[in-house]
C-alpha cells in the first residue's frame, strides 16, 4: 500500500507495520514533525510493547524528527533508506539514535 500523505502513515500504514516485538525495554516518545502541505507534527509514544499516536506536539519528547513531506512519503513508501536520508540531511533527528535505529526495526521508519 502505497502512502500518500504523513496523516494516512500514521492513521494506518504505521499500525498495520508495527512490530510489538521488536520494542522489548524500549520506552521512547517521539515528536514528529512533517512541513508540507499535507504536513503536520504527531507524537509516537512506545512503551511495554505498545504504540500510541496522537497529533499534535510534546513537550519533552525522547527523540524528534524533522522532515519534509515530500522525504518523509519517499522514506515511509520505501523509495528512500532512513540512512541515505539521515547522510544527505534530509531526515534530521535529535536524541538518541540508537533508540531510533531500533525503531526502525519495529516498522516505524
């Protein structure tokens, strides 16, 4: 299934790809903010093998990611590797990337 905007990755591709299993000791909430049209900022916390969505901004968020709509529909449709965004600075995070390297194993990235 092909994603077409940030909103449509975090109603239903992110619940359909996420692997509970993969998040074992992981508690991190993360901010993600998308500029674009279709853009917007959400939050995705995980914690006891679960995940939670939900729009909007965090205060203190564990790790943040800023991308553009456009890098962030190519990197979640599988068109661009997290780690060809992260060296060419089209993914920008702050905080802990071993947290986010592990993220993306359970499906998020």
């Amino acid at each position: 299934m092909e994603v077409k905007t940030p909103s449509e990755f975090f109603k239903k591709a992110l619940p359909a790809r996420f692997k509970p299993e993969k998040t074992k000791g992981i508690d991190v909430v993360t901010q993600v903010n998308i500029d674009g049209s279709n853009g917007g900022k959400w939050t995705v916390t995980i914690r006891d093998q679960t995940m939670e969505v939900t729009e909007g901004t965090h205060q203190s968020p564990t790790l943040a990611i800023d991308m553009a709509e456009t890098d962030f529909l190519d990197l979640v449709n599988r068109k661009l590797s997290a780690e060809k965004a992260f060296f060419t600075g089209k993914i920008k995070f702050k905080g802990n990337i071993t947290v986010a390297l592990r993220l993306r194993d359970a499906g998020f990235l």
